[in-house]
C-alpha cells in the first residue's frame, strides 16, 4: 500500500469541495465562521473521505470489470483495510461533530447515516441521486448548526450570569462592527442591537431574548439550532440540486451512451446559476444573525427585516456575478460536450467539473449571503483542487 494508492482511493483532489460546505452554511446563518464551523469542516472531511473508502469497497467486484486499475482491483488496497479505513473515518467525524454541539452531531449522525446508505444499499437504485444530494445538503447544514453552538452552549441562568455577561458585551460589542467579514446589516447602514435589561440579579429580560419559549441553555441551543438549519434551508437545497444532477450523470460514466442526462444536468445547471442571483431576503426570526446575550440565549445583532435585501446591501453584486458565472463556465461546457458525444471519457469529464464546480457555487452561495470574504477564500480552493486533479482523478 502506497500514499499514492491512498489518494486514489480517498479520490483527494475532490477534498477541496468540501470546505465550502461548512462555511456556505456558516454565511447562510449570518455569523462568523468561528471554532464551530472549523470542526464542521473537520467532521465533514471525515465523512467524505469514509464514503470515498467504502465506495470503492462496496464496488470492489464491479471495479474489477470497469476499472481494473482502481487501487482495490489492482491489488495495492486491500478490501478489508479499505472498509476499516471507512469505520475509523466516521467514527473520527462524528467525534469532531460532538465537540461542536448536540445539534451538530444529530446532523453529522444523519449525515454519516445517508453515506453509508448510498454507498451500500442505494447508490443503484433510482434514489441514489437524492441520497447524495441529501449528503451535501446535510454537510451544508451541519456547517450552519455548529457555527456559534459554543457560544450558545456555555450561556446560562445564574446568580453570577449577569457579571460575567456585561463583561463579556465590550467584546461583542467590537466584533459587532461594521467590518465584520464585510457583512452590512440589511435594514440600514448601521447595525442596530436589540436591547436587553438586565436587572442585578443578573436576570434578563426584553424582546432579545432567544429562544421565545423555554428557558436555560438547552433551550437555548435547540432554538438556536433550529433558526440556523431553517436559514441554510434554501443554500442547502441548491447545493442538493448541483450534487444531484452530478450524481446522475456519474451513473453512466463507465459506460456512457446518455445524452438526455448531461442535457439535464445542464438546464438545472442554468436554472441554479439563475437561483443564485436572486436577491436573498434578510434574517427573519430565529434565523437572524445572533450572539450570546449571557441569558441562556442569543440576542440578534440586528433585527429580522423581512423585505428583500438588494445585492449590493449584503456583497458586491459584481462578485456574486462573477463567482456565478465561474461555477456555469466550470460545470456547463462539459456536460454540453457529454451531451454531443456521450462517451465514457466525456461523460467522466462532466463528472468532474460538476465536482469542481461545487467550488464556486458554494462561494457564490456564502457571497449571496453577505460573505463576500468567505467566498472569495472558497474560491481560492479552485487553483489547488485543478492542481491535484491533474495528478488524481476525482471521479
């Protein structure tokens, strides 16, 4: 067994699509990526990579007639260290889930859940398409419930709550500047904080206070949750769209001889490069950007706006075109040419750019949110998975 025969297996030059998952969903929440979301992107590098490994074992006697030369046919991976090498990497994400929060793992738990399913009982069926597609949403959304679950997690009632929250406010009030990775408030140029009266007991009390019911930390997280996975919903489900229509395409890629779907693949292509230019609307409710009120909950940054913020209040309206643009030049030209010749090695091509295209629609995802700096660093992944793809082959 050899690094490189590791590479191949674990398909590395496809890794750089993952970060983008987890900080996609991260902008979708209105907050800073933060220690949450650095282990939602460990968690799901984990989990991509036990799907890769245990792909290639479940498709071991199939691989041994299409692709001879996969490193398990080969000979250079043994079947059974494969399949471990899957257990160690699930149970390693998962693990990295829990330190971000009960939400976060319920999602990894899912997430892992949908994985092992494709690869062993759906990925020939008709639903294997959605499976994976649910796999990318749910790597979405688990960026989107870790982020800040640290915050939340520590706040709660107490007789000494209230001076440790006013102490803790300077800071917030400073990370709450105008500067905050370029995001501007959508309801004005400034940001606007709730108020919160605290009385000295250290109790609290205002319209701030999230969650609306229930009380303590626990309650806390599970609204707090609840509103992040609700304001990634519609990233999540473009993404899911993207990664279906790969998924179907990657169904003939051995054999080829399909020109209805790479020709669909491209009229969802087009219709989600159309979706993303839509102006999104700002945070509503429990899905508005927040921080730890030091009450058992978060408090908004801002208040929910619910009319539609312009492209130019949230990014550059030129950056999401531009990044827009770059994921319909990756992922198109090659599902056209797959559709006038569906060749196996066509067909193979298109794969692979809808894979690397998944790079720039999550930085246009993050920048259609507000995240013009996330985006831009997303983007940055594009010349490196281009490099390794030259080297290893992502499909």
């Amino acid at each position: 067994m050899t690094v490189r025969a590791w590479a191949e297996l674990l398909r590395v030059s496809a890794l750089f699509t993952v970060p983008g998952d987890a900080l996609a969903g991260a902008a979708a929440t209105g907050l800073r990526p933060d220690r949450g979301t650095a282990l939602a992107v460990g968690a799901s590098l984990c989990l991509y990579e036990a799907g890769m490994a245990l792909n290639d074992w479940a498709d071991r006697d199939e691989d041994a007639v299409d692709r001879p030369y996969r490193p398990i046919p080969s000979g250079r991976i043994s079947p059974g260290a494969a399949l471990a090498a899957a257990g160690a990497l699930t149970a390693a994400g998962l693990g990295l889930a829990a330190r971000a929060g009960r939400p976060a793992l319920a999602v990894a738990t899912g997430l892992a859940a949908t994985v092992w399913a494709y690869d062993l009982r759906l990925k020939h069926t008709p639903a294997g398409p959605a499976a994976m597609a649910a796999a990318r949403g749910l790597d979405l959304l688990l960026g989107a419930t870790a982020t800040g679950a640290a915050t939340t997690g520590t706040a709660g009632p107490g007789p000494d709550r209230g001076t440790r929250a006013d102490s803790g406010r300077g800071r917030d009030s400073g990370r709450e500047s105008l500067s905050d990775a370029g995001r501007v408030p959508p309801s004005g140029s400034l940001p606007v904080p709730v108020p919160v009266s605290r009385s000295g007991s250290g109790s609290c009390s205002g319209a701030a206070v999230t969650p609306a019911s229930g009380s303590g930390p626990a309650s806390a997280a599970g609204g707090a949750a609840r509103g992040s996975v609700l304001g990634a919903l519609p990233a999540a489900g473009l993404l899911g769209a993207h990664t279906y229509a790969v998924t179907a395409v990657s169904r003939h890629e051995a054999q080829g001889g399909s020109t209805i779907t790479p020709l669909a693949a491209l009229a969802a292509t087009a219709a989600l490069g159309a979706a993303a230019l839509r102006e999104r609307r700002g945070p509503r409710g429990s899905g508005a950007a927040t921080r730890d009120s030091g009450c058992g909950g978060r408090e908004r940054a801002y208040p929910s706006d619910p009319s539609p913020t312009p492209g130019i209040a949230t990014a550059p309206r030129l950056l999401l075109t531009a990044l827009t643009g770059a994921y319909l030049r990756t992922a198109a030209g090659p599902l056209l040419h797959a559709a006038l010749n569906p060749s196996p090695p066509l067909t193979r091509r298109a794969v692979g750019s809808g894979i690397r295209a998944m790079i720039p629609l999550q930085a246009a995802l993050a920048a259609r949110a507000g995240a013009a700096g996330t985006g831009l660093a997303v983007m940055g992944l594009v010349p490196l998975a281009r490099t390794l793809a030259r080297k290893v082959s992502p499909t």
